[in-house]
C-alpha cells in the first residue's frame, strides 16, 4: 500500500491541485495491476517535484495515487481535472471509506461519445463520501506523460470551463480574425505569399485544435486517425511554415543555395510524413517534435541572414520566428520531460502563435506597400524611359536627315562625275572618293541600326517570301568581292526546305549580309559558304525550323574572343579594325536581329581553322509545297563531276532541290561519260588545265548539252573553253541561276553560243516623254538627282518645297508621270504635300501618279509616315543611280499593268 499525504477537503466549493499531494509509480513493462499496489510489499513510489506530473515521452505506464479526506460531513461530489487532452489512456480506481471500488476509464483512444464526460480533456466525475476516499489513476500515452490533475467541485469545475472556454475562443478567435483579413488581402492582390500565410495559419488552427482535443469535436474521426492526427499536422507545419518562407523571403529569387536546402527539408519531412508503417508511432512523434524544433531554428537562421542583407521583410520574419521559436522551445524542451522555468502546456505556444502571426502579417502589409512603391518606381522609371525612347527616335530621325542630306551630294556628284572625261588619276580619285563615302555610309548605317535595335524602334514584317531568292540575292551582291579576292562563294539550300515561307526577309538578309560579308573580309584563300539547312515540322500548322550556316576557311576566331564577339564596338582583337576595317557592329546588329526574330547565332571556330556561324529561326509556310519535277524533259538524273568537296556539296544539294537524282563523281578518277539521258554537270573548283581538257572533250563527244559551272580560279585563270554545247553558270552559283541555267537547257536543246548566268545589266533608257517632278529644297540634291533622271532620259521640273509641288501638279496634272517627294522642307513637308495630292486627285477623280518618297530619314516609322500620306515608294539618301532606275522603272511598268 502506497503512503501518500492526506488532501483534506473541508469546503463544498474549491479546486485544488493534486500534485503535490501525489505519488508516483513507473511501470516500464505495464504488468502492474490494482492488486499488486494494495499488497503489503512496498512499491518504489515518488513524490512530483514540479507543479504538474511531467514525465517526458517514455514506453512505461505511470501510476498515480492521492487520498482525498472528505470532511465535509455529506457526500462532495465533483470532477477529477486532468487537464491533458492527447493522453491515450486514462483508468480511474476508486476506493471509497467502505473499501467499495469504482472503475472509469478515458483518453483520446476513445470516441468523444463513449468517454464518462464529453468534453476536450479527459475528466472524470467523483462522488466522495465523507471519510478518506484512496484515488489511483492508471496513465499511459505514446504523447508526452503531462498529467496535470486538480480535484474541483462542480461549482469550481464550471466557473473553470468558463475561464477555458473564454480563454480558447479568444485565442480561436485572433486566429480567425487574421486569417479572414488576409484572405481578403489575398482576394485583391493575388499574391502568392498570402496564399501561403493563409495555408500556414490554417495549420497551425488545426494543430492547436488537435493539440487542446477540439479537433475530434469538430471533425468526426477515426480512433486511429484520432491518436496520430496531431503529428501529422506538426510534420505538415514544418512542410508549410518552409514553403511560406520561400515566398516571403523570396529565396528562389535571391538565395538560391539556402532556396535548395529549405526545398530539401520540405522534401525530408515529407518522406518523414508518410513512414509511420515503417518507424512505429513511438519514434514518429519523437521525430515530429524534433522536426518542428530544428525546423523552427533553420527558419530562423534563414531570416535573420535575409535581413543582414539588406531586405527589410527579413526584420519582420526574424522578429515573428524568434517569438515563436522561443514559445516551441519551451513546449518542446516540456514535452521531454524539461521544464525550462515554466510549466509545459499550450499557453506559451498560443501566445507565440498569435505574436508570429500578427507580425508576419505586418510584414506581409509592409512588403505590399514596398511592392507599389517599387511598381511606382518602376511605372515611373518605363514613364521615364518611354520619352527617352520617343527623344532617341527624333534623334536618330534628325542625324539621318543631317548626315545622309550632305552625303546624297557627295556621292551623286560623284556618280555623275564618273561619266565626265578624265584621266587616270582622276579616275583614281573618284573610285576613292565613292568607296570612302559608301564605307562612311555603311558605318552610319550600322550605327543606326543598332540604335533603332537599342529603342525598340525595330518592327518585324510577317509577309510571304521566296526564300532561293534571298539567298541567291545575298550572294550575288558579294559576285565583285569574291572575284576581287579570288574566294570561291558557294550557296546551297536542303531539299526540304519549302521554296516560300512567311517571315521577315529584309531582317533576315540583313544577317546574312553581315555573316557572308564577315566571312569573305577574313578569308584570304579558299571559299565562304551559306547553307540553308533541312527543316523539321515543328507544329501541325506547317511551321519549320529552318537553320541557316556560314562557312568560312579564314583565320578563326580564338575561344577568348568569341565570348565578346556579339558585343557592341567589339571584333575578335584590337589590330582587327586596323587591318579588316568595319565598325564592330554587324555580328552585335546580327544577333539583337535574330532574337527578335525568335533565334540565336552560335560560333563555332578556332584560330586559323576558320569559323562557322549558325542560327535557326522557326517560320512557317503558306501552304503544302510540291514534290521537286525533274526540269529537263530528256533527262531525270545529273552525273555531277568535280574536285572540290565544298562545291560538290552545295551543287549536289542544288540539283537534287531541282529535282534531278545525282550522282556525284571524283575528277582525279577515271570517268565514263553518262548516257544521254542524265546531264553531265561539270564542277571546274580545284580542276587543272590537263582535267579540264579532258571533260571539254567529253562535252564536246556527247550529243545533248552539258551544263559547267565555272568556279574564279577558271574564270579568271582558266584559258579551257567547253564550246557551244554547255551552258555555263559563273561563280557564285545560286539557286536561282541554277535554275535559270536548267530551264535554258530544256528550252534550247542546241545552242549557238555559250550564254552567262551573270552578265553585266544594262539599264533600260526610258522614253524621252517621262516627266518627272522633283520636290527638293537643297540646292546641291538638286542637282544630284536631276543629273541622275536626265542621265536616265527623264525630263524634270523641280520644286523648292512641298507647297511649291503641290501647286505645280494642280496646274497640270496630266504632265507628270512621277513624283519624286523630299520628306523634310519649309513651309509644306514632303508628307503633307502627298496627303493634298492624293486629295485633290480624290475630288477631281484623277488616277493617282507615283509619288516616291526621296528621303534622307532611314527609320521604320518615316516608311509607314510615307505609306500612310500615300506614297508608293521608299528611297533613302544617299541615292544610288541603280536603286533610282530600278524603282522608276518598276513602279511605271506597274502603272502601266494596272
């Protein structure tokens, strides 16, 4: 029998606790009984030391009895308080005076419905006759051993539960408040912290619900649901508290090595969560406490190494941990078993609770007001930039027209004193003076540009384009320098790759200017080539990604240089300008182009091994393009013969793109002439005098024609000649001439003479009754374009300014048959003199003449200007005599069709 001190219970209306009063018994292996208690050899029973029962999370069942002496004279009843709702296992023994037993048993392995009193913790009724009433309450719990135990009568016990009850809905109620207020904050601003504060607070509602036994009142659950509920939600807690201040300190933004860890630990506890079957429920709660302490701590490390930084929401966070990680210390360290100084139980995590939450959602508010002062900042700031942009693009329009007026003199009288006698050295100088000017021009180009490109002034053209065109456009223009410097320039184009697409072809040729200007400039021997590769199908909206290669057998391009060589004002060393020349903005021009356009130019390249640039763009196509027809009626196939593997490559891909099947043969070797149903193509790169005899002897055998294409070494060295029976295509060998070249063949099966793929244009003369009105204030352009029109055989009336060429049409409108229309002059610009143009021909109902626009303004928004006030056409200064013809050609010959 156990001795323990006395509790005497004198008033009918009291509430004492009993833990001083009580002993205490370890039973580790739970084999005890009520007999084995009541027998005479004595027990190792301890008295408490603390205020309440606290013996840690163990495996043991613990026996507590206390004597309650009832001298009231009538029978006391009341209520035994054990005020620990998450015990398992609660058995009460009561031996009356009379040595009558009473059993009750409670704990949260029960329903709320099958326990003696129906409330959140597991009380017990009493009826104490008078006399020594002997209490022995059998505890046992998979949660901490925490029994605080209080014997209170009835009107004690209620005026208690009131207090509990005032004390739960305050604290239920900040919880609430909170989250309601930032559910409405998240409603309006949609922002994902708040999201996550919600989703936090929500947990730690039901954590505390769990933890005071209010959660098995409010949702209907299971008994084994009921007894780990509550450590799942500490493991939810350390998964959501980290997630919420991933959002709130913005770690995946600026702390991505902290941003891991905290994703790891998310990634931990949730393995954690889900291994209960695998660690048992003993070590599964002990890993939950633990996880909520370190958790708690690394959180707030976290924030208080954000705020060093600099951010000022880390204050807020750092502040609102520490509360709360020094309240979950305290629960902790007593749910062990170690009272720091104060008595384990809720009070203290509640407090902390609410603390952390309401400074969180100040820190939430102050980030919110920091957002719209940075979003202000930053309207302010795109405010700001907008009329910078607005001034750059009037600057760029304004130096356009500064620049390019003067030039346009320079070089027009330039181009018109070519046609005057001189001598040598005149001449000398004027090739010098117009290859300076057009190099100064290119420069000033490239500068604006990259200015536009810079402002955002740059607009992409989705419109349909041949794409052989192009390419073959591309090379050509590079005909003289390659010759110049006795480079081979090659140009091929996969089969699959559709003829038409839709996209942005001045853009495009653009980069390719620059890429096969860049690579015939670094090449002192061998070839440049430009590739248009195979396409695949991206979507089934007929989409390609077509990938476009330049080639180059130059002097490469070190791996230090290539990581500057997009940059602005950058070539690949500091002597290159000196020696090649150029501005170092075509490749950075390049590459702003081609991500625009939804690309990116790679380089591959290492010094002397030449260099290869590369960028693929997805465009798509109008429609389904048909399968390539032979184009020769007598002949399906090509025998294609040569020494240079570069150009047999790119003239086999040519071939086959026509729709000839090849068959590609080695000129060093023995080859027999094909029958008269395939064509003999005769590649001359890298053949010598002894080959190319050979194979004009072979031609000459052979019945029907032969096509040779002439590389520059052949045309410039070569004295071989094949006769009458070829048709030759010179260097550089385009799409678009190949073509050519197989449609003569099958049109003219015999020929007198041997035609040119690439002979020198002659400009037609117009008729002597074109009549053409030039509006055009400077006096020096006016002499440069009335001497290029007159060259042309145009008559020509000039104007001063846009009033004076409105006047002089409205007098005889009948008289001119072209406008040429300065944009920029006094009184009435080039703009407004077109719109009252196009009006009165509306009023008179006249046919509308040309007006081209002959401007020294180069940006997009001065074409759409023109496009708008009706103009036809578009001519930058400084004018070209062969860009003039070509324009007053076309755009009479249209008026004519239509």
């Amino acid at each position: 029998m156990v001795l323990s001190s006395i509790t005497v219970l004198e008033d009918a209306n009291q509430r004492i606790n009993l833990s001083s009063h009580a002993r205490i018994l370890e039973d580790p292996d739970q084999r005890h009984r009520l007999a084995d208690l009541l027998a005479n050899p004595p027990l190792p029973w301890k008295t408490v030391s603390g205020t309440h029962i606290n013996m840690g999370k163990n495996g043991s069942a613990w026996w507590v009895a206390v004597a309650l002496d009832n001298r009231t004279g009538d029978d006391l009843a009341g209520v035994l308080e054990i005020n620990y709702p998450i015990l398992d296992r609660v058995e009460l023994f009561h031996i009356d005076p009379l040595q009558n037993l009473e059993y009750q048993r409670s704990g949260d392995h029960l329903l709320l419905e099958q326990r003696p009193m129906q409330v959140r913790n597991p009380w017990l009724s009493l009826n104490l006759p008078p006399g020594i009433n002997r209490i022995y309450l059998r505890v046992e719990s998979s949660s901490t051993i925490f029994v605080p135990l209080y014997f209170a009568t009835w009107p004690a016990a209620v005026t208690r539960l009131e207090m509990d009850s005032l004390a739960q809905g305050l604290f239920y109620g900040v919880m609430l408040g909170l989250f309601a207020y930032n559910l409405f904050l998240y409603i309006s601003l949609r922002e994902t912290s708040y999201l996550w504060y919600l989703v936090y607070n929500l947990n730690m509602l039901l954590f505390m619900a769990a933890f005071d036994g209010l959660l098995w009142k409010w949702l209907s659950m299971g008994i084994a649901f009921q007894s780990v509920s509550i450590y799942c939600l500490m493991y939810l807690h350390c998964i959501v508290a980290t997630q919420f201040s991933r959002h709130f300190l913005h770690t995946a933004e600026h702390f991505h090595r902290i941003d891991r860890l905290l994703r790891t630990l998310i990634l931990l506890v949730g393995i954690t969560l889900i291994s209960l079957p695998v660690i048992g429920l003993s070590l599964y709660n002990m890993l939950a406490s633990l996880y909520v302490l370190g958790t708690s701590a690394l959180l707030l490390a976290t924030g208080i190494y954000v705020w060093r930084q600099g951010f000022r929401y880390g204050s807020y966070y750092t502040l609102a941990w520490g509360v709360l990680l020094c309240s979950l210390m305290l629960s902790t360290a007593g749910s062990l078993g170690f009272e720091l100084g104060v008595s384990y139980g809720t009070d203290w995590v509640k407090l902390g609770i609410c603390m952390e939450l309401f400074i969180l959602s100040l820190g939430l508010a102050d980030r919110i007001n920091a957002l719209k002062e940075a979003r202000f900042k930053a309207d302010e700031q795109a405010r700001q930039a907008r009329l910078e942009s607005r001034a750059q693009g009037r600057f760029l329009a304004k130096m356009s027209h500064e620049i390019r007026t003067p030039l346009n003199g320079v070089l027009g009288m330039v181009e018109l004193l070519r046609d005057t006698p001189m001598s040598s050295a005149q001449q000398f100088y004027v090739r010098t003076i117009s290859n300076s000017g057009k190099t100064l021009m290119s420069v000033i180009n490239a500068v604006l540009d990259y200015a536009r490109i810079e402002s955002g002034h740059v607009r992409l053209e989705r419109i349909e384009f041949d794409i052989e065109e192009l390419v073959s456009d591309t090379c050509s223009l590079f005909t003289a320098q390659a010759l110049a410097r006795n480079l081979d320039l090659y140009c091929s184009i996969d089969p699959a790759v559709p003829r038409r697409v839709i996209g942005d072809p001045t853009r495009l040729k653009q980069i390719l200017l620059n890429l096969v200007g860049n690579g015939l400039k670094f090449t002192h021997r061998g070839h440049v080539t430009l590739h248009v590769d195979s396409a695949e199908i991206a979507d089934a909206k007929g989409h390609y990604r077509i990938s476009f290669e330049v080639r180059d057998t130059g002097i490469g391009i070190g791996i230090d240089a290539q990581r500057d060589l997009f940059d602005s004002f950058t070539q690949a060393d500091s002597t290159t300008t000196r020696r090649y020349g150029g501005s170092g903005l075509g490749l950075a021009i390049s590459q702003e182009l081609a991500s625009l356009m939804g690309g990116r130019i790679k380089v591959y390249s290492a010094p002397d091994e030449g260099a290869q640039f590369s960028f693929s763009l997805a465009l798509s196509a109008p429609g389904q393009s048909d399968g390539a027809e032979p184009p020769l009626p007598w002949a399906n196939c090509a025998m294609l013969v040569g020494c240079d593997q570069a150009a047999l490559d790119c003239y086999s891909a040519l071939l086959l793109r026509s729709g000839l099947m090849v068959q590609v043969r080695s000129a060093s070797m023995p080859v027999t002439a094909p029958p008269d149903d395939c064509l003999l193509v005769i590649a001359t790169a890298g053949m010598n005098e002894t080959e190319l005899e050979r194979f004009a002897l072979m031609v000459a055998e052979r019945r029907p024609p032969s096509l040779v294409l002439r590389s520059v070494s052949t045309m410039t060295e070569g004295k071989t000649t094949f006769g009458v029976q070829v048709v030759t295509c010179n260097a550089p060998v385009t799409p678009t001439d190949l073509r050519a070249a197989l449609q003569g063949l099958a049109q003219r099966p015999e020929f007198a003479s041997e035609p040119d793929a690439h002979q020198l244009i002659e400009y037609p003369r117009s008729p002597a009754e074109i009549r053409v009105l030039v509006a055009e204030d400077n006096p020096v352009n006016q002499m440069v374009v009335r001497g290029l029109l007159e060259r042309y055989g145009c008559k020509v009336v000039l104007a001063a300014d846009g009033a004076e060429a409105v006047a002089l049409y409205q007098a005889e409108p009948d008289h001119y048959q072209l406008i040429l229309m300065d944009g920029e002059m006094p009184r009435v610009d080039g703009f407004e003199a077109t719109r009252r143009i196009r009006d009165f021909e509306s009023r008179h109902d006249l046919p509308a003449v040309i007006i081209v626009a002959l401007t020294a303004h180069a940006l997009d928004i001065h074409r759409e200007a023109g496009a708008s006030a009706g103009m036809n056409h578009y001519l930058a200064k400084p004018v070209e005599a062969k860009a003039l013809y070509a324009v007053i050609d076309s755009q009479l010959n249209r008026d004519k069709d239509l």
